[in-house]
C-alpha cells in the first residue's frame, strides 16, 4: 500500500556529540550508528585526540569537528588529518561554536568535569535539547542550567544511566506522588576488599570496574562512591527532590539503575544491561522509542538482584556528598571541584587513594560558603576550591 501524496519521513534528528573520543561518545556513535533513518551527527569534539575525531568526521561525513587543545589542533592542520568537507573549530570557543549551530537539534555533552558548562549553557540559550552526560555540570550550576532550560523551552534529556531511569519512572506520574528514588551503586572495583587493603590501591587497581568500561576519573569515582554522590546531587536538581527523598544503596550486578518509591509503597525499577547505548538512545531519540542498540536482558540465563546499604565509614565520599546536599549553598560545587583536583593527584600517583576523601573533606570545611549571586560566582567559587584543593593535596600526599 502506498502512502498518501501529503505523507513525509520523519527528519532525522541532527546531533552535536561533545566528548566524541570518551568512553560516553564511542558508545553514542555506535547508537548514531545503529539508527541512521533516526539520528545525523552533524557535529563532534575532542578535548586533544585529534586522530579519532578526524577518523570519527570521516566515518560519519561529519560537516564541523572541534578540538579544545590548541596545539593538538594545529597539529590537525598541519597534518591535513580532516576531510574536505568537515569544518575545523579550534578551542573553547569552537565547542561553544558547535553546540550553537544552526543546524543542530541536540547537544551530547560527555566532556569530563566542568569544561562542558560553557557549551551546554550556550546550546541551552538558542533552543537546542541538551543531553547531558556530564552530571558535574548540574553539580557545580545547576539552577543556572534549569533556568537556561525554562527561559528557552529547551528540554533537559539525562544521560547517567540512574537518571534516565528515574526519568523513564516517573515521566507519566504526578511529581507529588513520589515518596523517593534509590539510585544504584556497583560499589566499584573495591567494593569487596579488606577496608585494611585500601591503604595500597593503585591507580590501575582503581581503575578495573567490575561492570563497566568508563574513562578514568569516573572510575576512580565509582570506586570512591564520589560518582554517586554526585548523581544524588544532580537528582536532587533535575527532579526537584528534597535531599532527604535521595537515597543509594549497592546493587553489584548494575542492572536495576533506579528504584522509585511512590507514596502507596510500591516501586517501579527499571532494568538493562550495564551498557551506556541505553540511556543515550532515550536520549537521542526521546521521546521515540526504536530497537536497542544492544542485547536486552536474556530472561531464560540465571539472574540474580542484590541490594546493600552502603557502609558510609566504607565510603567517607558518599557520606560527604550527603552532607554537601543539606548544606546547599556553595557546597555542590566546592565538592566537585575538590574531589576533580584529589582524583587527578591519585592518578598521576602524587597522592594516596584513601586521601582522596581527606582532601575533599578539608576543603569543604575551611571554605567559606555563600549562595552564588551569578554564573561567574560560580566559575569564581570553583577556581577558589580548586586552588585550595591544591594546597590540601599537597598536605596529604
């Protein structure tokens, strides 16, 4: 059967993807890739991995690259590594140039840590959804973000796994009849040793999770529970929960994402595999839904859920971030950007795994907090914690 003259395809859903060479854009690119009648990658960014983005623009005939370092950059130019018809940006300015363009429909922001806030509050002002994957962007601004949001009609897609779960929960419920979201925990890769062989973590013993292939430092997060911390954070601002209704608990099979709790008792969940092409596809796509990328959940092999309480004297971070959301004001941020800098200082090996929570800890104390008048109060309270977390590595490296 033929369809009516008047009937048109749906136009393909034109994607900026910020973050491309991360472990968040590779899976993306395989979502972009699995539904190309859907999705069209119309612009892609590298903090310096110059190589894969190129390679990336040619895959996908992408018309604007950008990448954030100078120098890898021109090392770009110098090499000719970009097709004729892809358009180079260069600098934090040409992530900001990609999340604005004309063209686009929606912005993936997986840049690590906050170097995406200036691009995904710029796609926000001119109207483009933002999915965000970068949850320290909502940590660290998130009532400019939501304000971005509502001033633009933009939407605000989540693409933590957690948060497009809790999303998908509640998205046809009243607000008023959610009791609480559980979010769920892996525990990371430590979350089974003797508390007394902690003192003797490597940065590569960190950095083997269990279930989940993801970039370093939100590795190393996992593995202190700082990522959930933050997670319960950003729920707290994308949802517009009390505090008190935020709650973790360890599930390590990473399978259920979220519990919702309503006000009757009961509770939905909702369950995939650990693969991150999930919540991007809803994202991407939403509020569309379309075959998975991957493998849904094989029902027939033996399945098992486990649910723990965290033990808070286990994870001194989780504990913390607890603290911080009670204690609002600057608090979100001055956590974040003290655990970034304590988390770069295990990395590169200068500082011990369990001082990472003392530094952190330290900062949070000595600063002298204040509701952020603007977005530059912000960017000032965040250069501010980290100059002081600085100083506090130092101490306890």
């Amino acid at each position: 059967m033929h369809a009516p003259a008047s009937a048109s395809p749906l136009r393909r859903r034109r994607v900026v993807l910020l973050g491309a060479t991360g472990s968040i854009g590779r899976s993306a690119l395989r979502v972009i890739a699995a539904h190309p009648d859907r999705l069209e990658l119309v612009g892609v960014a590298a903090q310096r991995n110059w190589t894969e983005l190129a390679a990336i623009a040619r895959e996908f005939h992408v018309p604007h690259a950008a990448i954030e370092d100078h120098a890898a950059a021109d090392a770009a130019f110098a090499a000719s590594a970009f097709p004729s018809g892809t358009t180079l940006h260069r600098g934090r300015g040409g992530l900001r140039d990609l999340a604005t363009l004309p063209v686009a429909d929606i912005v993936l922001v997986a840049v690590v840590g906050t170097a995406g806030l200036e691009p995904a509050l710029a796609a926000l002002a001119v109207g483009k959804d933002l999915a965000l994957a970068s949850k320290e962007i909502l940590v660290l601004a998130g009532s400019f973000v939501l304000a971005a949001a509502r001033a633009s009609g933009a939407r605000l897609l989540p693409v933590d796994s957690e948060h497009a779960a809790v999303a998908q929960c509640i998205e046809r419920q009243p607000h008023a009849s959610v009791r609480r979201i559980v979010l769920t925990a892996s525990g990371g890769a430590f979350r089974d040793w003797p508390v007394e062989q902690l003192a003797r973590v490597t940065p590569a013993d960190a950095l083997r999770h269990p279930n989940w292939s993801m970039g370093p430092k939100i590795t190393v997060d996992s593995a202190t529970l700082a990522n959930k911390g933050l997670e319960l954070i950003e729920a707290q601002c994308l949802f517009g929960l009390r505090p008190e209704q935020c709650q973790a608990v360890l599930h390590p099979q990473s399978i259920a994402h979220c519990l919702v709790e309503f006000l009757d008792g009961t509770m939905l969940a909702q369950l995939s595999p650990p693969s991150m092409t999930f919540p991007i596809q809803r994202a991407l796509l939403h509020p569309e839904v379309a075959k998975g990328t991957d493998a849904a959940l094989d029902l027939s092999k033996l399945l098992s859920l486990e649910f723990r309480p965290i033990d808070e004297a286990r994870f001194p971070l989780f504990a913390l971030a607890r603290r911080v959301m009670e204690a609002g004001r600057s608090a979100p941020a001055v956590y974040n950007a003290a655990n970034e800098v304590a988390v770069a200082a295990f990395l590169g090996r200068g500082l011990p795994f369990l001082a990472i929570s003392r530094v952190v800890d330290q900062v949070l104390g000595d600063f002298p907090h204040r509701v952020p008048a603007s977005l530059e109060d912000v960017l000032a309270i965040d250069a501010e914690a980290r100059r002081r977390a600085e100083i506090a590595t130092a101490l306890h490296a």
